[in-house]
C-alpha cells in the first residue's frame, strides 16, 4: 500500500495531530490490516458508509480508489441501489451522480 499524506498534505500546518491520525492510524496501521480484511471489501465498507452519512465530499476519493481496488461499475450501481432503499433516495441520486463518473 502507497504511504498516505493526504492529511499532512492539506492539514499538516492547520491540524498536526489530525493528519497524523489520518495518515499514520487510519490508512497506515487499519487500512494497512490486509489479512482480516482486504482493500477491496474495505473500500466496499468505507463507499457505503460515506453514501450512508451523505459525506459526499470524501466520496470521490474514496471510490477513485474503490474502483482502484477492483470495485465493478455493475457492483457500485448495486449498492447503490441497495442502499437508496436504506439511506434515501437523495443519498443515492448523489451517490450515482459521482459514481458515473468515477466509472465512465
């Protein structure tokens, strides 16, 4: 897995302790877990729990590398489609509308 500066790349001078957290826990010691869980059903989690809370500003990202991680355009439709019955249906015309074109 690629080293993650995301964090320190765009908080580093604002938020220290914040993109630490980001880039050494969250994506260098969970997502780094491959054994209990690949990256490919971990980006499957993170996708559908961002369409969950509507975090549509991280969606993006998040499934630019789903995609990277083997996620299908026939799979993200899916679960989008799943979710907007558990969601909303907002949630998932947004969701879709980034989708297209992350998978276009």
């Amino acid at each position: 897995m690629v080293k993650q500066t995301a964090g320190r790349d765009q908080l580093g001078d604002f938020a220290p302790k914040f993109a630490e957290l980001n880039d050494d826990v969250l994506f260098g010691q969970v997502w780094s877990r491959e054994k209990q869980l690949s990256l490919r059903d971990r980006s499957f989690l993170t996708v559908t729990a961002l369409i969950t809370k509507g975090a549509f500003d991280q969606l993006p990202y998040h499934m630019k590398i789903a995609k990277k991680n083997g996620i299908t355009k026939e799979e993200i439709s899916e679960m989008i489609t799943q979710l907007a019955f558990y969601v909303g249906w907002p949630n998932a015309w947004s969701a879709f509308n980034i989708a297209k074109e992350i998978w276009k």
